[in-house]
C-alpha cells in the first residue's frame, strides 16, 4: 500500500496531510514545527527554554515537550488543532478570544491541554549573517494573538493573587482617562513600565511556556541547510515580556510598538484584576498611537541572540538528514514555495553568462 504524505507524530489533526492543500505556506509553518516537536519529544530531547530569570533578567534551562503540552500521553493520543481558540481562556473576556496556532488536546476526550503560538523562524536573520555564529540570531515576529494569550495565561497563573495585582497597577492605571491619547499615554508610560517591571519580578514563579520557535539554520545567507540545522526554542510568557519592558524608554510623545504592547498587557492586567472580565476590542484594536496595528512588535537577531545564546544556537540539535523523518509519504513533493522573482533571478545564473 502506498504510504500517504504526512507529518511526523500528527496523526490526529484538525489538518489533511495527504491534502495538497494542508502543505501551503501557512499551514506548513505551523505543522512542520509540530511535528519536528513530537520528534524530538520521542527522541528524548528537549526544547531550550527561555525564561524569566531571577531579578530582571532571563535564563536558559531545558522543558520537556510533556510540560509544554501539559500531558505524558503519547503523541498518537493527542490531537493538534491548528489556528484554534483554547476555550478555558474564553471566561476571562466578554468578547470572543482569537485562535492560536495550536492547540494540544487529548484525543479521546478533546480536553484542552495547552495554547501554543508557534514561530518558525531562520538563523542567521540579516542583521547577524555577517557575524560570527556565535552571534547569530533569528528575528522574532509576535502578533496581536500572541500577546493576548500572554495577558490571559498570567492571569490564569496569578487568579489567586489578583488584588495584589490591581493594587500594583492602580497608582498608574487607575488615573487614566484615554487610553488612546497619546499625550496622556506618553506621560504615563513611565510609571506603567515601572509597574509591569515590579509584576514581572514578582510573579515570575508563576510563568507558563507559550510561545515554540523553532529555528532553522542555513550556512550564512546561502540558501543551504547547515548540517545541525533544526532545533526549538521554547519562551515562557514573562521571557517574552522582558521584550517589552527593557525596550529603550525614549522622550517626547513616540511611544514605539513595544512600548505600546506593554501598555496594552498592563491595562489588561489591571482591568481584569479590577473588574474580573476584559474587553479586548478597545486594548488591541485600539491603543494604536499613530503606528500600524498589523503586528504587535518585532525583535532582531542582534536582540533575541542575547537571550537565546547557547550552544544549540550555534550547533542546533537535528540534523538535515533527520528531515526526512519527520516529512513523510512524499510531503514534500506538495510544497509549493513562493515564487519570489529575487529568488528566481538568483537561480538562474545563465542570465548574466556573456
């Protein structure tokens, strides 16, 4: 019998692997990176994890796929949904929450397990391939999504602690009349940041992995797999606010757009420890300050290199020729990538043969 194309560990999804479809662009970004973790998972190999470390910093340690999920059951037990709504969230907020790339649950059951927000991402990014490997770093995109799912997974952790919380926020929040003036947020973001600083330091004990990035890396800016070419980084929600919060305050009204998604969490922390439910609309499709709100923010190499440095940074742990385990019954021959015409006057060579 002929074997269909499929995913390593998936065999329960939301998704049609021997579909053509279910490998476009953006389903394969998000699949892909599961199934390389429920490899490694049967593997025996950790993600790094990046965490909030003791006082303002973060740290490096190592999270079991079985904690990132929440579960021991074995992968053929589980089901991935993709681009789905992790409903215990849902009680939080008086609108509807969005989708996150997957969501882990238990197959037999379709209890959800976990919210993952999934980014695959390449090393070295442009403002490192010139650097040392060492050096290297992978830009790291966040969307609104992801930082809406940060907001309520603290909240979920630190429930018992929520007068504390609104306690903390009110002497910065309390006296805000328009969230969406710049003005008046340009003078306040001062002690907001302060108050996100103290939260973060605090209820650090509290973090929960959230964000999987998996990396691969090519040699330097070819368009070559390294031979150690995969291997999945796992943010805690506090790591990724440290993000924000260590961003250069500035002068003057700019308030840039990791400033503005600091604000953004502060005044939901605040609201939800304050009135017990929050209304996402006004924070996330408001609160703009004169800056696009196609994404929250962005972070460079250079950036999250601090962060991320470790020998599994420079020598990732999977190598290529691993891929073809984790991409089976042909999968490969169903992906389609973008016909970019930089790429294409790349490739061929012949054009500028005299």
């Amino acid at each position: 019998m002929k074997e269909m194309p499929s995913l390593y560990g998936l065999t329960n999804s939301n998704r049609d692997f021997s579909s053509a479809y279910a490998w476009g662009k953006n389903q394969f970004n998000s699949a892909f990176p599961a199934a390389l973790a429920c490899y490694m998972r049967d593997k025996k190999i950790p993600a790094v994890y990046v965490k909030h470390g003791q006082g303002a910093m973060t740290e490096l340690s190592t999270i079991t796929f079985d904690d990132l999920w929440k579960t021991n059951l074995p992968n053929d037990q589980l089901f991935f949904s993709f681009e789905y709504r992790y409903t215990p969230y849902s009680e939080m907020t008086v609108d509807d929450i969005q989708p996150i790339d997957l969501v882990v649950s238990e197959n037999a059951t379709k209890k959800p397990l976990a919210p993952v927000e999934v980014k695959l991402t390449t090393l070295p990014d442009d403002t490192t391939a010139d650097e040392d490997e060492e050096h290297y770093g992978s830009e790291l995109v966040v969307r609104s999504a992801t930082m809406r799912y940060v907001a309520m997974g603290m909240c979920a952790s630190c429930a018992s602690a929520m007068p504390q919380i609104r306690d903390l926020f009110a002497p910065s929040c309390a006296k805000i009349r328009n969230w969406d003036n710049v003005v008046e947020m340009a003078k306040a973001k001062g002690q907001i940041m302060a108050a996100l600083k103290t939260f973060l330091v605090t209820y650090a004990h509290a973090q929960r992995p959230l964000l999987m990035q998996p990396i691969w890396k090519t040699e330097g800016k070819k368009s070559v797999l390294a031979d150690n070419c995969l291997d999945i980084f796992v943010w805690s929600d506090f790591a990724l606010c440290r993000l924000l919060v260590d961003a250069k305050a500035g002068s003057g009204e700019k308030i840039s757009r990791l400033q503005r998604s600091a604000l953004r969490l502060a005044r939901f922390l605040f609201e939800l420890s304050t009135k017990g439910k929050v209304y996402q609309k006004p924070i996330y499709d408001g609160m703009t300050y004169d800056t696009y709100n196609d994404k929250e923010f962005s972070v460079s190499g250079k950036k999250t290199n601090l962060h991320m440095r470790c020998e599994r940074l420079t020598r990732p742990i999977i190598k290529r020729d691993q891929i073809k385990e984790i991409i089976l019954g042909g999968g490969q021959k169903h992906l389609s990538p973008e016909r970019r015409f930089d790429a294409i006057i790349y490739y061929s060579n012949e054009l500028f043969d005299e």
